[in-house]
C-alpha cells in the first residue's frame, strides 16, 4: 500500500509507531452485562436503563429472535420462515416486499447534539446523544409506517474508538458498545431492520474545527492515516472494525445488508482517474484497498450477508465500483424527476438508493409545495420501476429546524404534530407497492397505531376507504373494552392526516394498551394490532429551588440566586440586565422584560443577562421550554454544564416584524451532563440588533421520556 501524498508523508510520520498490540476491546463488566448468558429475561431497552439488560438471544438453546427467524445455540442462524429457508434477511425481505423500504435515521439525538451518535468520541470529546426510549420509539412508529429498514451511521467522526497517543485505534469504548447492542435490541423488539454503516463521510464533518489545539488538517492526518498506512490500518481494522462485526453477527436477523462506506469516494484525488474531489484527498487504490479490507472483515464474521457502498455520485466514474469487492452499489438520488433507469448505470452489480429525496441537488425554491410533494411520494415507485433491488429516504428528521425534505419537519419525533403531511401518502405507496408485490387487493387499509408515550393520547394512521374507528383499550392485560365506538375519521384528523383522540379516564399506576378498529363506508371492518403498553406518566417539574418551590416563573420579582449554590434559589445577574415586570405575564404576577430602546437590558454588545443553577438527574434528557411575547428578538437562552460555557442546547426568542400580542411557547430537548449540574443563561446574541423588546414566562424544565 503506497503513501498517497507528501502532505501526508511528511505529517504522518510524526505519528506513526513501530508495533501496534491489538487491546481486548471489551471490559469485563460491560461486555459479560451485555453480551453474557442470563436466565433473567430482562431484554431490551429497560433492561439496559436499569442494569439488568440481557440480549434476547442470551438464553441456552434455540431462540426465535426477529421475523420468525430462529439463532441456535452455537450463534449460528436458521433463515427458515414460514416453511421456506432463505440464506439471509435480505433473501427475505425481498422474497416477502420485493424491495427494501428503507429510511434514513443516522443521527438518534437533537438536533441541538446532533454531531455525535453512538459512545464517546475521543477525538472531539463529545458525549453520546443516544437515547434508547427515544430510539425505540422512532423504530417502532417508521415500522408502522411501513418501513423495513433504517440505513444508520453507528460509527461517525471518529466516535465509538479508543485511540493511543499516536491516533492509532486501541478498541471500542464500553459506552459504544453498550448503545450499539442497545440499538440492535431495539431492532430486534420492534421487528425493524437495520443496514449499519462503518465508516462515515471519511474523515467526518466533525473534523472542519480545531480540537485539542490540533487543526482539521492535523487530526485527518493523526486520526484518518488507515486510508493510506499499513500500520494504522491494520490497527484500525483489527482493534476496531473486527470488534465492530463481532457485535453485528450476533444480529444478523435485523441485518440484511453491511453498509462499508457512506461518500468516502469523494476524498479520492486521482487525476488518473478523472477524480478530483477534495484538496487532501487519497488515490483512488487506497480507497479502494481500504473498501475491499473493510469487506473481507465484514464476511470473515457474516459471511451470507451482502456489503455495499453508498459513494457512487457520478455516473462516468461507476466503472470504477467494479474494482471492488462489494456485493451492492449504492447511489445518492436528489430530484423531482424519475429515478434513473438501472441499466443506465455503469457498474455491473446490484444496486440500490442510498439516499433519495429532493434539495439536496435540486433548486427546490423553483418548484411548488404539490410538485416536491409529488417528488417524495413518488420516489420509491420511481426506484421499483427503475430496477432498484432498495430505496432509503433522506432522512427522518431535518438536521435544522425548518427543512421540510425530511419525514419530520424538525427532530422532535415524540412530537406527531410534526410529522410532513407527505408522510402517509409515503406510507400509503409502499403499503400499495407490497400489496402489488404479494398479488393483495384491498378495499381498505389495515389501520395502524403509533408509539403510545404521553399518558393518554393515541394516534394512529387511519388508511384510505374508512368511514369510522371503534376503539378498544386493555387495562393491566385484562379483556378488551370498548371506550369510543364512533370516532369520526374527520372530526378527529390533524392537518398531517393522522388520527388523534385523547383518553381522559386513565389513572396512574395501571398499564394500558390500545387497538383500534376501523370501519368501511360498506360496514367491512379491520382491526390494528396493538399498541405498546405503557402506564400514565406525569412529568416532573425540574425548574425548582433547593426547597422544591417552582422558580422558572420569575415570581419571585427580585435577584436571589448565588452562583455558589447547586440550587441557586433564584436568579442572580452576571452582565447587564433586563428587569421584571407586572406589565405582562403569561401567569402569576411577573414576568422578565428587555426593551433595548428604552435601556432596558444592553443593546450592541454580546452580554448575560441572569443566571440561574439547577441540579438536574444525571445524563437523564430534559425538555426546556418557555412562553415568550416579543416585538424583535435578538436573545438567546441557552443550558450549559456548570463548569463549562459548552452549550447542552440553544434557543432564541423568534424575530417578529411587529409587536407580536399573542403569547407563543417553544421547546427543545438536551441531555444533563454527568453530574447534572447546570446552569440556564439568558444573554444577548446579537451585537446589531439594537430594536429588541420581549417578555418571558414560565419556563420549565421536565423529564423527557
């Protein structure tokens, strides 16, 4: 394997190291608490919440595990469903859909910590985002969706690896590992596959700062050497990729296909070639060595389940896929018209859509709301027709608030409000698109309930044909009753399409189930399954002082915080200030006010405002939230950890041209750090914005389950 540049001769060579000791990768106690065997069925999410997690296929013998597919004893698997044996699941899903109905779900935080996925990362220092009630849920209701499989970045950036002093990688990190398991538990549970990917965009967009007083350029070089170096490559495939296949082979029922890469192809620099992407870019026989290890590692642990890349943008350099080894091609598709014909592409494997959608090579201002509209539902039809063997839409939540090319409008997926009303036509194509497969012809759709996680809301997709819903609830899995027997299908239907009724008669401490049965103009009925149990839940307010009294509603109307305490007891200022008020409250007698114009608070300069400290239940995920009334706003409030001016989550008061008189809430999520100490700053973010008025009310802070 040749070096590929000087530039990365001369800066690798200060890193490199004679030997490389490949390390266990697991410590003893996270790896026996996951991957040893137990009597204790305390499988999946909650297992691992409470410390008592077991894999499903931990017990001695034969297990059914996903799909009525069957792991035996020696960790081997028996594709034998329904009387008909398969080689693997992605023999399967073809056999049953004819197509991979997939998704994009690459990032299982907030946006507001969006950068980093699964474990530690090393190399930024950014803490995992994962959160596994979050995960499940999301796997659960794109399942419901009709979805067969998320494509996932379970390694980013550099996250999930343990690095010597030199870069070189040593091991998983136990929080990696501990979330990779948890995830593909949560993939098993809800009967949602997954096509894991390795490695992620190359050298990773989290590499574009400095960390650790190392340039972008400097950590690509110290971190990134296994596309050109034997010695980090070896240490990069031994010590990390192979512990990474370890854990995915004992998952290979939710796992039809091993993703290799995602967009490496476009750091190759070879003018060869005809490749010129990227200024530190490596030669195409460097990628191309560095892909065909990352597969034969792959089939040394999963032999039977095909590889892939995702990197093939431009069509005159495909050829050059048919260099690899890999079993499937994959392409990146963004745009209103009709997918490519497959026999229009250069390589000469199968292929499927990486990622389709519109945006993200297509003008989108051009064109309607109706016309994109039509774009997204189109495209998996477009990919069947066109020869595809598998079609993932980008993605399923925006990386920013306010993208509408996603399935969800932002990344609050607990919150259905924001569902794209595109959504159920998508679900409504593929469930037509499997019918058309299986030969089914129908008069009606089968409705479907979502994930049941806030006490006493259901929703559910309602189908096509349907003139009202009966709905049945079973309280500690006792008999089926009937609660609602003539839910109307429009009296009852959010803007998105789907159904929404609230159950008031619910107690705490009992655990209930839902289903739903949904009744034709003709009198033909058909009954969902079940939703998930789930017990009433009342959040807890977190916004209290040290004696428990609610303090996010400035009530107080006066300074009495100290920054020395845990619980400050009250706000305490650091800068200038604004001042409270009794001019408005959104409740109670105060609010907080700032008016730049009338020299109230400090216009023209970057300034906090108040502070105030809490202690909060370690690494648990919290939703902040305030009601605000503004004429301009120009404030950020943010929460950050008490020793550190990193900020857990952002958010600003929106700008609105006039003085707006209504009272409007906003929220978003962030996790406490890990001693759950912090701090809520309010403070100027804009150093031009001189116009500024608004008050603000009730804030609150509660657990986010």
């Amino acid at each position: 394997m040749k070096l590929s540049r000087k530039m990365f001769v001369i800066a690798a060579a200060v890193f490199m190291v004679a030997t490389v000791t490949a390390n266990s990768v697991f410590s003893s106690d996270i790896f026996n608490r996951i991957l040893s065997s137990s009597k204790d069925n305390t499988s999946g999410v909650q297992g691992i919440i409470n410390g008592s997690f077991k894999p499903l296929n931990s017990e001695s013998g034969n297990k059914t595990v996903a799909h009525g597919i069957t792991m035996n004893s020696d960790g081997t698997f028996d594709f034998t469903v329904n009387g008909v044996t398969y080689k693997n699941e992605y023999e399967r899903i073809l056999a049953e859909d004819g197509f991979i109905y997939g998704i994009d779900y690459n990032r299982f935080g907030t946006y507001a910590q969006y950068a980093q996925g699964l474990g530690y990362n090393e190399i930024t220092g950014k803490k995992s985002v994962y959160k596994p009630e979050y995960v499940e849920r999301s796997l659960y209701n794109l399942k419901a969706l009709g979805f067969t499989a998320v494509n996932s970045w379970v390694l980013g950036g550099g996250s999930g690896y343990t690095y010597d002093e030199n870069g070189l990688v040593t091991g998983l990190g136990d929080k990696f590992v501990e979330e990779l398991t948890c995830l593909l538990e949560s993939c098993r549970k809800t009967g949602m596959d997954i096509v894991p990917t390795i490695l992620v965009h190359g050298w990773g967009a989290l590499f574009n700062y400095e960390y650790n007083g190392l340039t972008p350029s400097e950590i690509r070089l110290k971190y990134s050497r296994y596309y050109y170096d034997d010695i980090a490559r070896d240490a990069y495939l031994n010590n990390g990729v192979k512990k990474v296949c370890e854990i995915l082979s004992r998952y290979q029922d939710v796992i039809p296909i091993v993703n290799l890469t995602v967009e490496n192809g476009t750091l190759t620099n070879d003018i060869n070639n005809g490749m010129i992407y990227a200024e530190d870019g490596v030669a195409w026989e460097d990628f191309a060595s560095l892909v065909n290890d990352l597969h034969d590692v792959s089939k040394a642990y999963m032999p039977d389940i095909p590889t892939s890349v995702e990197d093939v943008g431009w069509d005159i350099n495909g050829f050059k896929y048919n260099d690899l080894k890999v079993d499937i091609i994959g392409h990146n598709y963004y745009s209103v018209k009709g997918t490519p014909d497959i026999s229009n592409r250069y390589q000469q494997r199968p292929a499927y859509l990486g990622e389709m959608n519109v945006g993200e090579s297509t003008n989108v201002n051009q064109y309607s709301d109706e016309v994109l509209n039509k774009a997204r539902v189109g495209h998996y039809r477009n990919a069947v027709e066109a020869g595809y063997l598998g079609g993932f839409f980008f993605c399923v939540h925006s990386m920013a608030p306010g993208r509408n090319s996603n399935l969800f409008a932002e990344h609050r997926l607990d919150d259905y409000s924001l569902l794209q009303n595109y959504a159920l036509d998508i679900s409504y194509t593929i469930s037509d698109l499997k019918n058309e497969y299986r030969g089914v012809t129908t008069t009606m759709d089968k409705p479907v309930m979502l994930y049941n996680f806030d006490s006493d809301t259901n929703y559910w997709v309602g189908g096509r044909g349907v003139d009202y819903f009966i709905l049945e609830r079973s309280d500690n899995g006792g008999a089926w009753k009937v609660i609602a027997n003539d839910i109307d299908s429009m009296d009852n239907s959010m803007t998105n399409g789907l159904i929404k009724w609230v159950d008031n008669n619910r107690v705490a401490g009992v655990k209930y189930r839902y289903r739903v049965t949904a009744v034709g103009y003709s009198g033909e009925k058909c009954t969902s399954d079940p939703t998930n149990e789930n017990e009433v839940y009342v959040p807890v307010e977190m916004f209290v002082d040290a004696s428990g009294n609610y303090s996010g509603g400035f009530e107080d109307g006066e300074y009495k915080g100290d920054e020395n305490l845990e619980n400050s007891n009250g706000w305490y200022v650091v800068g200038n200030t604004g001042e409270f008020t009794t001019e408005e409250a959104h409740s109670g007698r105060y609010s907080y006010k700032v008016d730049y114009e009338n020299g109230i608070g400090a216009a023209g300069q970057y300034t906090t405002f108040m502070t105030y400290r809490l202690k909060l239940e370690p690494s648990r995920t919290y939703h902040f939230g305030f009601w605000y009334k503004c004429k301009r706003g120009s404030t950020s409030i943010t929460v950050r950890p008490m020793d550190s001016n990193e900020n857990l989550v952002y958010t600003g008061i929106p700008n609105s041209a006039e003085e707006d008189l209504e009272w409007r809430y906003t929220e978003v999520d962030f996790t406490a750090p890990d001693d759950g100490l912090v701090r809520i700053v309010l403070m100027n973010s804009s150093k031009t914005v001189t116009d500024t008025k608004f008050y603000i009310d009730d804030m609150t802070i509660t657990e986010f389950r």
